[in-house]
C-alpha cells in the first residue's frame, strides 16, 4: 500500500504544486485518530510554503479522488491521516492467509552466510545461567536471519584445553578413585565440574599451608604443589604425552556428553563446532606476517604487541615473550579459518559485554591487516543476568546451573498450573509435557522480550504469570485459538471476496499487525533483536484478545463474517506459531 501511495503523493504534489519530492514519510496512525496510515506533512514544507493544515487538506483531496483505496482524511496539525477502504484489507489478508510460512522469505542460495557463534563454554564445568542467555540470544538470532533469507551456519568455539582443564584431571586422578558418569549417575559436565570444584579446594588448603609456613600470599599462590602439578600436565599435554592425552580425551568426552543433553533441553543445536585444542596456534604465522608488514611491533623481551591508542583504545600483546600465543592470537586465526572454511558475508559473536573492549581490538587488528570482511564482524554483547536473591539455590551456592534452572522452571509452571485447575482431562504424560513447554516458553520469552544490552532481573514466579508480556500468556492465546478451530465444524477455507463484508475496526487492526511480522523478520534480522519479535508477537495477542473479546467468532450470524473471522484467527495462530519458532519457543495445541 505504502508504494502505491507514495507513487500517487509524489504525482499529487506535483501537480498542486509543481514540485518534485525524492521520498515520502508515512506513520501508523494513531489510536486516538481515526485512520489506518498517516503521511508526515511537515516533511514537505522545506519544498512548499504554506500552512501545513491547508497542504495535507489539498493533498488529502487529491488521493480520496485518485487512489481508489483511499476513502476519507483527516489532517491534525501536519498530520495526513488516510482511511484505507474495506476492500484494500481484505484483499491483503486474502493473500497473507494463503501464504505458507507468511513472513519468511526463502533462503538465497547465491548470496554470501552469516554465521553465528554461541555457548562456547570450557569443558571443566557445566553450563549456567549466563550461558542460558547467551544459547536462547544465539539461537534465535540465526533462526532470524535465516527467516529474513539468509543461509547460516550456527557454530560454537569448544575451549577444551588450558590450565582450567588440567586443574579438572589432575583432582579426578587424585581424589576419583576411577568415578565415572556411569558409576557415579552423574552427568558428564557435573562430575567433571566437581573435580574442578575439588582442585580448588585443595589448592586453597595449600595456599593457606604455605603462608602458615611463612610465605607470603603472592609466593604461596605460585608455589602450591597442587598448582605446579597442574601445570606440569598442560605442558606434558602440549608435548602430546600419550598418558596426558588419553585422560584429556576421556574426561572432555564425559562433559560433551552432558552438555549435548543440555542443548537438547534447551532446543538449541549448531552446524559446527571447533575446539580450541585445534585453533590455539592458529593466528601465530598471521602475527609473523603482521609483524613484517609493521602492523605489530616487537618489545625488547621478545613479546609481539600492536598499538591501537591513535584509535582510542590500548597496546595490546598478541604474542607472549616466549612465543606462546595469547586469546586473541587465536581469535584472530580462527576468524581468518572460518571465512576459508565458509563463503560468509557476516560473522556474529555472542560473547557477554564483559568482553566488549577484546572485541573491538579484534575487529581491528583483522582491518588492519588487510581482511575485506573485517567490518562485517558483529558483537552480540548482552548484560548480565541475575536472580533475585534466595529464589533458588544452586549446586556452590554461586553459579546457577543450566540444568537445575530448567527443572525449576518446568517446577514452577506445574504448581501455577495446578493452583489455576485447568488440566481436567489430561494424562500424566500430557500434563508434564505441558509444564516443560510451559515452563521453558516463560524462560525463554522471558529473557529473549529483553534489548540484548540491558542487564536482566530473571524472576521465574514472574515469568510464568498468566497475564502480561509472558510466554505462557501468549501461548494461552494460541491453544484459545485452536480450541476455536477445533469447534469450528464448517469449512472456512473458502475465499471472501473484496466486497461481501464490512470489517469491524478490530478487524482491520488485526490485520495491520499480520502486515507487519516480514517487515518486523528484516528488522530484528539487521539489528540482531530477538527482542522485536517477542515485542511483536505480544503486541498480535493483545490485538487478537482485544478482537476477541469485542467481536463473536463462531457465534457470528453473518455466514461470511464467521468464516472471514475464523480465519483471521487461524492466521494469527500460525503467526504466533512462526513467531515463537524463531524464539525456539514451543507452543501447546491445548492449555
């Protein structure tokens, strides 16, 4: 409509007032005016002196007598609010209801990916709560963009070697007596993280031996036994001793087996995955050539490093003194490898706001020594999120688990469910499969409704509330909807034609927001938001409520009304459908 209407604006004015106008701004009207679309007036008085009142009055004129779809006007200040006909809408929603997947565009396989890393975690401890924001941001940050028509790839960066890592092999070796995950009915990930729980304790106990012994704090750190150990196995690890290895693989494989369990709960899945025990010397020839090139610059002890304060920012180390490569030696190889490994357009990086300085140093160094793409490299930064003090404990008192977090939340949405009694009918296994979906909707809407930047308050009572901006509020909407569907007993798949009804308002303001969700898809895809769709969709539910609760459906006199209202019902369900798909959000057929 939007094009049609500014081909004919644009023709207007210049025949009223012999002027020519590169583009025009249009509004949603608002709900206090009568109207479905508003051109901005004001825009146009740098071309056309007059009062804005008396130009959007004549240009209102001009489209009500050239553009069949325009029916009436009203000009508020220098407003032009334009009332769009019946059949305009109809005709709109005939071809949005017939469109499969409305809203998505196809994928173009001739166009460069993007691709998306998320989770990333070490392998000495399971997954937490930071690390439920960063899979739901990076999830649904891919789904988005490949809805919007782009192909993906979802990728994590495995940190599976290091000192953490051998801190976790050198307690089990001590205190395990040969405890596995079978033995012990634990997951991987947890058992390994609760070697990494006992190092510490031990290290402390020998911290405290030493000082006691005279050292000082500084020297005692150093010096603790336990620690010297542990970083004995790195370097007998990074010289491939077989022993070293074999435990490395074992250990490593009992905690990707626990974390696979956690993505498969959560809904979240990748394509690929690198580990950095293959990308840690990536990026030490490329700092060689960078070197040449005299984009680094080497220190008088032997250490490489690269001075970015005409940017505004820092010297930065990008090699260690005795060759050894540091984080960002890596990052900046593996960055070069994926753009080898994938024709990417984009890469996106999930990493907390924490890290928000080490990113634009990498960007940078990549520029600077000559990579194309580099200005296509995106930070996904998000904030902390925090729980309200003593609303739920976790294994160290500390960290709130991935795992413990979920069944709280499946916990928490069976005693709302069961206090509000609306499960008659239902089997055990129906029941429970609801609370999951229930439970794990609160979650994720409940931390993807957020802008990524903000710091979030996660309150899990709060999330799993009825009423309100809440996943379970707007999956209630969409199983109300298919309990219309199921008792509507004629068939509504016919087509209305342009001019058989008159369309109550809330008909019209339904389908304005249908309108929206590809634009919104573009949007949340350019801005990496998930946000804008969880926004969006709850905005298309009180639209609907408000429909609903205005207007019969099934109780409709008029035949075409009925039909024409049940399937303004249904596409809404399959738009929330869609919505929630990109979220990784379930939605139950019956609540």
């Amino acid at each position: 409509m939007q094009a049609i209407l500014e081909k004919a604006i644009k023709k207007g004015l210049n025949t009223l007032y012999d002027v020519h106008i590169e583009s025009v701004e249009f509004q949603a009207t608002r709900k206090d005016f009568e109207g479905d679309i508003t051109v901005v007036v004001f825009a146009f008085l740098r071309f056309i002196k007059g009062n804005p009142v008396a130009i959007g009055t004549q240009l209102g004129e001009y489209l009500k007598t050239h553009v069949a779809e325009v029916t009436d006007f009203n000009v508020v200040k220098g407003f032009l609010n334009l009332v769009i006909s019946d059949m305009h809408f109809i005709t709109t929603f005939n071809h949005l209801y017939a469109t499969p997947n409305f809203g998505f565009k196809s994928i173009q396989e001739h166009e460069k990916a993007v691709m998306v890393e998320y989770s990333s975690p070490n392998t000495n401890k399971p997954l937490h709560l930071g690390h439920i924001r960063n899979n739901l941001l990076g999830y649904a940050v891919s789904e988005i963009i490949a809805a919007s028509g782009k192909k993906v790839y979802k990728t994590q960066i495995i940190n599976d070697r290091g000192i953490h890592i051998c801190k976790s092999m050198l307690a089990w070796k001590r205190f395990g007596n040969g405890e596995t995950p079978e033995s012990s009915g634990l997951k991987g990930d947890k058992l390994v993280g609760n070697y990494y729980v006992a190092f510490d304790k031990a290290y402390k106990k020998e911290v405290s031996q030493l000082i006691a012994e005279g050292k000082t704090e500084d020297e005692a750190k150093k010096q603790a036994p336990i620690l010297l150990e542990a970083q004995e196995m790195l370097r007998k690890w990074e010289a491939g001793d077989k022993e070293v290895v074999e435990l490395w693989k074992t250990m490593n494989q009992w905690v990707y087996d626990g974390f696979n369990q956690t993505y498969k709960e959560l809904g979240v899945d990748f394509d690929k995955n690198y580990y950095e025990s293959n990308t840690y010397l990536l990026g030490k020839d490329v700092v060689a050539e960078g070197l040449k090139k005299g984009v680094f610059y080497k220190k008088e002890d032997g250490s490489v490093w690269i001075d970015l304060t005409d940017e505004g920012l820092d010297e930065k180390i990008v090699l260690r003194a005795d060759g050894t490569a540091v984080y960002i030696t890596q990052d900046i190889g593996t960055a070069i490898e994926r753009f080898k490994d994938y024709d990417l357009d984009e890469l996106v990086y999930t990493v907390g706001n924490e890290q928000d300085y080490h990113f634009k140093v990498l960007f940078l160094i990549l520029a600077k020594l000559g990579f194309e793409w580099a200005k296509n490299l995106y930070h996904l930064s998000y904030g902390m999120v925090d729980l309200p003090s003593g609303k739920m404990k976790s294994r160290e008192g500390t960290v709130v688990d991935a795992d413990d977090l979920m069944i709280e939340m499946t916990n928490t949405a069976r005693e709302i469910s069961q206090e509000l009694g609306k499960l008659e009918g239902y089997s055990e296994a129906e029941k429970e499969a609801l609370y999951k979906t229930i439970g794990l909707g609160a979650l994720k809407y409940y931390i993807l409704k957020v802008d990524p930047k903000k710091r979030i308050l996660f309150n899990p009572e709060e999330s799993v509330d009825f009423n309100g901006n809440t996943g379970p509020f707007i999956q209630y909407t969409y199983a109300r909807i298919q309990s219309i569907l199921r008792k509507a007993t004629f068939n509504y798949d016919v087509n209305v034609s342009e001019n058989s009804i008159v369309l109550h308002k809330k008909e019209r303001a339904l389908i304005k927001q249908l309108q929206l969700f590809p634009e919104t898809i573009q949007q949340a895809a350019k801005n990496h938001s998930p946000a804008l769709i969880a926004n969006y969709t709850y905005d298309l539910v009180k639209e609907y409520n408000s429909f609903y609760q205005t207007v019969p459906i099934l109780g409709c006199e008029n035949e075409t009304e009925k039909i024409f209202r049940t399937q303004l019902s249904k596409k809404v369900g399959e738009t929330i459908k869609l919505a929630f798909q990109l979220l990784g959000i379930n939605v139950p057929e019956r609540m």
